[in-house]
C-alpha cells in the first residue's frame, strides 16, 4: 500500500498499483460541478522524481498583471524556415519513419494563437537522445539531432517533419519503458498560456504502464495529448501524416482584436 | 459561432524531462540585457528540491517589463543583437542548481504595485511549470505597498524578493518544497 519510499526497485505492479489508487482517490474529490481536472497533479508519487520536487502549500491565487497578460514577441527573425524541418539538418537523411505532424494551436474559445514560438526536441527512431546524460545504450543517429523549431501562422498553425520518435527505458521503476513522445513547448498569447508538455502516438501499448501520462488522472485530458493520424496530412511516397491540436486556456491579452476578426 | 460558447479543452502539461538541454537552452537565452549595458542587473539563484540539495536539470524562464514597466513587443529573444530589449531569457541551471541572468530592473506596471519580474521552473520531476514572481529588495516601501505581496503570510513573503547581493546583483533562490519553500502562483491556470 506505502511503497518505501526509498526502494530502489519498484516493480512495474507497484507502479501500476500506486497509479490505480490515485486515480481512483482524484475521482472521489471531483465533484459534478468541479470535474477533474487537465493538468496532472505535481504529487503524482508515481512518478519518483516528483517526490521531493512538488511545492506541499497552496499555491497562491493572483491576478495576472499586464506583463503576463502578454508574451515575448516571436518572429521570422527568430526562428528559420528549416528549423521546422527535422530531417534536413544533417548531410544525410536520418533513420527511422518519417511522419509529419501538423495541428493548430488555439485558445479555449477556438481563436488562434499567432506568431508565437512552438519548440520540440525528441528521441531518434532508436529511442536515444542527443543528450549527454542519455544512457540509454541504442545507437545514435549522425544524421539525427532531435530539435526543431517553428512560429505559428496567422491561423495558429504548425507544420514539422520528422522521424518517429523510439519509446526508451528510463530508472522511474524496474523495466519503465516510456512511451514514444515529443517533447513540445509552447508560448500563448499571454505567458500564463505557457506550456510544456509531450506529445503521444496513438495506440502505444505503454500509456497504461507510464506514471507520466497516468499524472493526467482524466482520461479525456490524456487523450488530448495523443496525435491522431490523418491521411490528408500523408503525403504518397514521403510521409506518415498526424494532426494535433494544442488548447491553451487562461486569462487572454485585454487588448486582442475584436472577436469579428476572426473566424473560427 | 456556437463554438464560441463550448470552451475547448485545456492540453494538459507534462514534465519539461531531464533531456532538454540540447534543445531548448539557446545562446544569448540569459542575457536579456547584454552584461556590459550600463543597465544590466544580475539576477541569479540556486533550485533546491524538498531535501534542500541542488536541482541539476532544472530550466527557468524570466519574463518582465522595461524601465518604464511596458512589456517589449520587440522581437529578437532568440536571436539576441546586443541592443534590443525583449524582456524575455531562459536559462538551464548548471551542475550546482545555479541559474544567472543579466537584464533590466522593470519599471512598476500600475500605480501602488511594485516591479517584479515573473519567473517560471521548469524540472524533471515537476510535472507541471511552477510561476513566481522575483521582486526586488532594494523596494521596501514599494513592496510594502504591493497587492500581492501584501497578502502573503509575511514569514514567506520574504521568498519572492530577490535580495541585492552584490553591486548591481540579485539573489533570487527557488526552493520547490520544505523550508523555506518558495510562494508558488496560480493566474486560474491550475485547472
């Protein structure tokens, strides 16, 4: 029931049973006219490495001041063309499956968010980073650094190329394996929209085993981070194609356009 | 139009992992004023976890307005020219959990309100960002007016004001759990 915390070896049933009790706990709290809620909750033992790293008081409810009722201004300046493309970085073309990913980023009223910045990094098609503390022993890709980069369109659109990501064993529990995920950031139109976050595929058989994704206690919540594939994203002979939308909810600029400039 | 009245839902956060330190740090991230402008302020600290050690592979982002206290809508922060203030840097810690910045003192935003800038932490192992705010020590009596400030219980308020530590310095350390732990903020983003 209380696991040591200082075990060094959990079984994946610990895990999965820890996963389970919690999940079965939120559900009680939540009541009809407060539901669970989307982001995961940073006490999710779980997951390690939250445990001495979770704030215990309430956080402190604030009125967003002017500066977080906007963002930094990204631009062409800032990002190149290329960045979006992470299979082109190198002399030659990297190993793996290509895909295309594609979505819209938006607001919780379905407006866009403009020209701001979307970054991600990943693992190759081996499940290794490019990161030095990555230990994991799969071979790394010469041709594969993992970063790219992109602003979003006036629509709130995004548009990368890549390689499909491996799932990679991490020290969470004996045998953890995460699911294949990119990593994403993104700026809103106000910083309080900030986001980081992971980007899933569908149907991976390691959701239900991953303490990370299983933070997210609802399971419509969980399912908004998994991309769903699109055959009109595809293009013949070249690419798999996925589409993702991101919703960034929170307090907006009280100086955007009126509403009848856009059209959502 | 109906959507407008269906509010989408939110993308829930996920931890920033311990491997962004290839990608997301950039050149010029934490130089939001370039050290040698007369200007330019430090503002620097330690991530500490609930056992008071270090945090090696935490990321954290400032976000504040000029010396008039108006947000930058220059553009730039990732291609920095030395001149422009953008307002924004981001800044991986080191080995010893330590983070350094060089920008502007802000300006106050509205009138009976203090300056501040806005600090965001990114860890592996925080599974969703964490805002503060980083006031400034050498503002007692602006502090003692501020609205936010005002609300804290007084034995942590002392956790959001980087304190001068030096000539033109701050010290503004982030302790995510236990003693000492750093008033954390929630702009109705918690959901």
């Amino acid at each position: 029931m209380h696991p040591t915390v200082s075990h060094p070896d959990p079984s994946q049933q610990v895990i999965s049973d820890g996963i389970a009790d919690r999940h079965d706990r939120e559900r009680r709290l939540a009541t009809s006219d407060r539901g669970l809620r989307a982001h995961p909750r940073r006490d999710f033992a779980p997951y390690r490495s939250t445990l001495l790293r979770h704030p215990t008081h309430e956080l402190v409810r604030t009125d967003p001041e002017d500066i977080e009722l906007v963002s930094p201004a990204f631009g062409h300046t800032d990002v190149a063309p290329e960045e979006a493309d992470l299979t082109i970085q190198h002399a030659g073309e990297p190993l793996g499956e290509r895909i295309i990913i594609t979505g819209r980023v938006l607001d919780g009223d379905g407006r866009p968010v403009r020209n701001q910045l979307v970054e991600i990094w990943q693992a190759n098609a081996s499940g290794r980073y490019v990161h030095k503390r990555d230990q994991h022993p799969a071979p790394l890709d010469p041709n594969f650094t993992g970063v790219g980069r992109i602003v979003t369109g006036d629509d709130g659109s995004y548009r990368l190329t890549t390689i499909k990501p491996g799932a990679y064993p991490w020290k969470n529990h004996r045998n953890a394996w995460r699911p294949a995920h990119i990593h994403f950031s993104f700026f809103g139109s106000a910083f309080t929209q900030r986001l980081v976050t992971q980007m899933y595929f569908p149907g991976d058989p390691l959701f239900a085993l991953d303490p990370i994704y299983q933070s997210i206690v609802d399971p419509a919540a969980r399912e908004r981070l998994v991309a769903g594939y699109d055959h009109e994203v595809s293009e013949p002979e070249w690419a798999i194609g996925y589409r993702w939308d991101v919703v960034l909810t929170g307090p907006r600029s009280t100086w955007m356009e009126p509403e009848d400039a856009d059209h959502v | 139009m109906s959507e407008q009245h269906r509010p989408l839902g939110q993308t829930p956060s996920q931890t920033v992992g311990p491997f962004f330190g290839y990608a997301l740090p950039y050149p010029g991230g934490p130089e939001v004023r370039a050290p040698w402008q007369p200007d330019a302020v430090r503002v620097h600290g330690t991530v500490l976890d609930g056992a008071g050690e270090p945090i090696p592979d935490a990321i954290v982002e400032i976000w504040g307005a000029d010396a008039a206290g108006l947000a930058s809508t220059e553009r730039g922060s990732l291609d920095r020219d030395q001149h422009a203030f953008t307002g924004f840097g981001r800044a991986a810690v080191d080995r010893d959990g330590h983070y350094s910045f060089t920008t502007i003192k802000p300006g106050a935003m509205r009138d009976g309100s203090a300056p501040y800038l806005l600090v965001t932490v990114f860890a592996r192992g925080v599974l969703h960002h964490l805002f503060t705010r980083a006031y400034f020590g050498d503002e007692p009596e602006a502090n003692a007016a501020d609205p936010l400030l005002t609300r804290i219980d007084p034995d942590r308020r002392g956790t959001l004001v980087a304190e001068p530590d030096a000539a033109s310095s701050y010290r503004f350390d982030v302790r995510l759990q236990g003693e000492g732990e750093t008033v954390f903020l929630d702009y109705g983003t918690e959901r």
